[in-house]
C-alpha cells in the first residue's frame, strides 16, 4: 500500500511537449502546402504577378518558421550580436 501512494503522490517527470509539436507539424504541415498552393495557383491563373510575387514571400516566410522554429532564436541572436547587444 505505501509503494502505491508514492506512485500516485509523485508527479510525472515532464509532458512530451516536443511529440506534441511534432504532432500538430506533421497534421499542419499537408494542409499548410496544400493552401499556399491553391492561393498561389489562384492568383497565377488570375494573372496578378504582383500579389502572386508578394504571397509568395509571406508564404516562404511563414513556412520558414514553421518548418523550423528555432530559426526565430538563430535570428535574433544574429540581429542582437550585430547591433553589439550582449546576450
């Protein structure tokens, strides 16, 4: 009986939060493409080269830290080391 009360009065060593980003990247992920796609032939058959032009950056930048989200970290350390912000 004590073994079980210790079991049950110790809490669990840490959630799994990196399996649960993986998770949702890898449901996201299809239906990212998939849209960004559509948009992009929408605008291409419309023939709005610029909107197209401009979509097409945002997707790329949205897709960027999607698909890589310690970029965000990367960058910032970069832009703070180059304007002499100690960190």
């Amino acid at each position: 009986m004590h073994a079980v009360v210790e079991v049950l009065a110790t809490p669990p060593a840490g959630l799994d939060t990196q399996g649960l980003a993986d998770w949702l990247r890898g449901f996201f992920a299809p239906l990212f493409l998939v849209t960004v796609s559509v948009v992009a032939l929408f605008f291409l058959f419309a023939r709005e080269i610029t909107r197209f032009v401009q979509f097409l950056a945002i997707a790329i930048g949205v897709g960027l830290v999607f698909y890589f989200p310690g970029l965000i970290e990367v960058l910032a350390r970069g832009v703070a080391g180059a304007l002499g912000v100690p960190g």
